[in-house]
C-alpha cells in the first residue's frame, strides 16, 4: 500500500531535519514543497507531502509517523 504524509512547519533547521529523517526511513519526496508567509508570526512555513510504499492493509491507526 502506498502511505501519504504532508509535513509542515517553520522554514528553519528543524524542519529540514523533520525531512532528511523521513527520507532516510524510506519516504520519497511527492510534488513540489510549499510555502507560505504567516504574517501574525512574521515568518515563512514549510509544506512538503511525502510518500512511502510498505506491506499490508491501511488503517487509521497506522502510525505514520512511526514507519
């Protein structure tokens, strides 16, 4: 089954590393990363959808974020 993720957060450090760790688990990049400008906060957030193929039945209790 092919497994779908989105992350998003602050563009800085972190976020990046949110990325780099997805990747290195074995998720691909999917689509072009977004951006947008959260004025109340005065900076730049970060959207990137992510996607993985794995073994087995999709459940709402898969833990994505574990796999």
């Amino acid at each position: 089954m092919r497994l779908y993720r989105y992350l998003t957060g602050p563009d800085d450090a972190t976020f990046c590393h949110r990325v780099s760790a997805a990747l290195a688990r074995g998720w691909s990049l999917h689509g072009q990363p977004t951006l947008c400008y959260d004025s109340d906060a005065k900076r730049v957030i970060c959207g990137q959808a992510i996607v993985k193929e794995v073994e087995g039945e999709y459940s709402p209790e898969l833990d994505l974020a574990g796999l």
